[in-house]
C-alpha cells in the first residue's frame, strides 16, 4: 500500500493466512474512500502461494485492477467470467429485448410483451433454479408464463439472440451443476453490496474455496437490476468494518456522515485520516438522469462525458421525430410509438411499461426541439474525447470514482417526499433506500468540496429522521 495499513486494515491482513487455508468466509465492511482495493493487493501479496480470483463490478474496473494485482490473482468481471465456460460462438448478444421486438416475436400484444421481459429479467437475476417454479410464485399468468417459455427455449436453442442476463443465468446453473473455474484458493469480490440473486448463485457454488465478499451497503444502488440485501442476506466466518476514509476532506466527510445519522441510521460513520489524496484535476457535475446531463452540455463549453453523444441522444431525438412525424428517422424497433398519438398516451405508456428513460426523454423534448438537441448533439460529439475540467455523468455511473470537487443536480428526487409517499404506501421502501444510498454515493465521490443542488441540501432535521424512521421501521 502507498500509505501504511490502518489498524483495521491490518486485522484482516493478519488473518489471511488462517482464513484461507481454512477455507473460511467473510465479509469486509467498507465505507467510501477506505482503501479497500489496496487491502486486497496487500491480502495476494501477503499469500504468495496462494491462488486468487478477484472478480470486480465492471469491464472498467477489471482493466485497472488487473494492472495493481500481482501475478498470482486473476481479475475479471462476472460476464468475462460466464463467457469462458458459455459458448457464444456465432451468437448475436443484444442489450436487451424492447417490449415491441418481444411483442412481435411472441406474435403477441406490447402489454403481454412487457410482460414477458419483465418476468424473464426478473428469473435470469434470481438464484432460483426452474423458470416455471420460479413464475407460479409470482403469480404469473398462464398466457405469459407460456410466451416466456417460447423464448426461453429459443434463447436456449440459440435460435434468437441472447442477453447479458440469459447467458449469465445460463452459466449459474452450470456452476450449480458442477463446473469448474479452475484451481483457486481463494475467490475477492468487490462492490458485493450491488450482487443480485444470480451472482450470489454464482459466489455461493464456485468451489470449495475461501471467500472474502468486500462491499457498503450504503453504497446499494442497482436495486433495478436485482440487487437487494446481499450483505445482510449472506452469512460469513467472520466479518471486518473499514471507516478510516483516506479520500475526502473533513468538509465532504461531514456531508456523508449526516447522510449516514441522520437519512440511514447507520451504526458505522466515517473518519477521517492525516493522509487525503492528491488533485486529480476533474471536477465533475453528477446528475440523477442522462437527460440532465444534455441540460448542462447547453450551459457548458469546457466539458468532457463519459457516455457517447449517440448514447445521450438517441432517445430524446427518436421522440423529437415522432412528435413531428418523422417516420423515416425513427427505427423499427421504435416503430410502438405508432400506435402511441398523444402526450397523455405516451405517459400512459411508460407507466405502464416502467420506462423511465421514455418519460425523462419526452420532458427533454418539451425543453429543446428536434434542431435544438442535433446541434447539441453536435457539439457533444466534438467534446467526447476532450479532456475537458468539468466531467459530466450520472451518479450511477460515477460510482467507484473520483473528483476534487462535485457538483450535485437538481434532478435527484426529495428524500423527505419519496418517504412521504413510502408512508402512503404509494412507493417502497427498497426505492426510498436505494435513492439514499445514490445520494450518498454522489456526495463520496468527492476529494475536496460538495456543492449541493438537490431538493434534499433544505430538509430540516425532523425531515431527515422521518427519513430514516421510515428506512429503519
């Protein structure tokens, strides 16, 4: 490590050697900026003989770990994983069936078809085994069970494309089955707090092996992708807590802290250390949703983004074109638009649906028109690769990063209303939880200094607790 191990640090390098050898689990607590990456280089370093696997959140992570990691530690991601025991050869991998493309597959309404994506995404992110067991406990309907098993054989057959999420579900029953990984001693997995049903399948039947699982669950923010409670839900040997924060100054720790008291009720805070990191010279505005972020391209000149213009764009002028008529400009599998004629409809649509990218593009829309958002599109392609001083990007995107000083958007939700509306009963509380934490992992992302735009930088401090009264009930 650059800097010497904390005492907590070192409690979990010490007993390495025993856990490892007894093959033990556990579960390492890690509040934002506590060194988590360079602990677990210290844990390989500290067992030469010992073989390694580390598997990380994201394609990005595993590139730049793989450079820290010594030689006796395989870095990968889960799918980089799956894909070398699943036979892809030949097959068209897909993002994800829209609801039009499965209606049309399926030879069925857009209703039945958001139906059946809904029911299959949720089955390839659970842990659970057979997918007709796994509909009857949800209560599925026959006619839709029926399609989903349609596809689900196609899928299988490979006579359709596939999605991340299948052949990640696909592999999942392999390890269950049997199949190896290779010989390793001891299996890291980061960022544990965000893994759904499927990976913890995955780390649970991988091998008779040690496991050290490093994660926040303050830091829980892709319940939308099936991730919910995996720290809380998965029992270990042993457990560690790291609060030492060696990122952000007392200013930005204070912020967090106030989160994690007074909207979390966390029993663990932050502390502070002698040692923060230097400038990186990024500043960064993060923001609830990517149609924000075109809002503040039209304000800025000296940016840069992480996503691409195309990416950024493609919705709000898809929805700029049909609102004008534009036919020959809006792509087939954006063709359910259609039968969609008014304003009212399209949000009847997206409710119905639970696309919120739909909703957020339509409002963007009603901001810029058509020429307005393809010259800022323009604009956003001549600064993509720029090495602009003001990064801008969602706050889901930015998590696992770091800038000197962070700018929040006025885009994220108001705690106190969203919890307000848990108590109505006319949201969840999974949801309230998971915008806490995002608002916590914006605020962490910062070195130096966190300018608050949000709703939520007013809320007095009976607001917070009843906040937290409602996340701790």
């Amino acid at each position: 490590m650059s800097i010497s191990p904390t005492s907590e640090q070192q409690l979990v390098i010490d007993g390495s050697p025993h856990f490892i050898k007894k093959k033990e689990s556990v579960m390492v607590l890690s509040l934002p900026g506590t060194g988590k990456t360079s602990l677990l280089k210290e844990i390989v370093q500290e067992n030469p003989k010992s073989k390694f696997i580390y598997i990380v959140f994201s394609r990005e992570g595993a590139n730049s770990s793989r450079e820290a990691m010594p030689k006796n530690c395989e870095v990968v991601n889960l799918h980089a994983l799956a894909r070398k025991s699943i036979d892809l050869h030949g097959v068209d991998i897909v993002s994800r069936y829209s609801t039009s493309r499965t209606a049309k597959l399926l030879k069925t309404t857009l209703g039945n078809g958001s139906k059946v994506n809904k029911l299959l995404e949720q089955y390839f992110t659970s842990d659970e085994l057979g997918f007709t067991e796994f509909a009857k406990k949800r209560n599925a309907a026959d006619v839709i069970i029926t399609h989903a098993t349609t596809m689900l054989f196609m899928m299988s057959k490979r006579e359709i494309d596939i999605t991340p999420s299948f052949f990640l579900k696909e592999y999942s029953l392999k390890i269950f089955q049997g199949k190896k990984v290779g010989k390793f001693d001891c299996l890291l997995v980061d960022e544990y707090q965000d893994a759904n049903g499927v990976a913890k399948s995955i780390y649970k039947n991988i091998g008779n092996l040690a496991k050290i699982y490093v994660g926040d669950d303050n830091q829980a923010i892709f319940g939308f992708m099936g991730a919910h409670n995996a720290i809380s839900q998965t029992q270990t040997d042993r457990s560690y807590v790291l609060t030492v924060n060696f990122r952000s100054s007392p200013e930005v720790i204070s912020v967090a802290n106030d989160i994690l008291i007074n909207f979390s009720g966390s029993k663990e805070v932050i502390k502070t250390s002698d040692t923060i990191k230097k400038k990186t010279g990024v500043d960064a505005i993060l923001t609830r949703t990517n149609a924000e972020i075109i809002k503040y391209i039209d304000l800025y000149d000296d940016f840069s983004i992480v996503k691409s213009a195309e990416e950024l764009f493609a919705l709000p002028i898809i929805l700029a074109n049909w609102k004008k008529g534009n036919w020959e400009d809006v792509p087939k599998q954006h063709y359910y638009l259609k039968q969609i004629h008014n304003d009212k409809e399209l949000k009847e649509y997206s409710a119905k649906t639970g696309n919120q990218s739909l909703m957020s593009s339509f409002l963007l829309c009603k901001k810029y028109s058509l020429e307005k958002l393809l010259e800022l599109k323009e604009k956003t392609e001549k600064s993509f690769s720029k090495k602009g001083k003001t990064k801008l990007l969602t706050a889901h995107t930015a998590k696992g990063l770091e800038f000197d000083n962070v700018r929040l958007a006025g885009d994220f939700p108001n705690l106190f209303s969203l919890a307000r509306k848990v108590k109505r009963k006319e949201s969840t509380r999974a949801e309230l939880k998971e915008e806490v934490a995002l608002y916590f992992v914006a605020v962490t992302r910062a070195i130096y200094s966190v300018t608050d735009k949000t709703p939520n930088l007013t809320l007095t401090t009976e607001q917070k607790h009843f906040i937290r009264d409602i996340l701790c009930d």
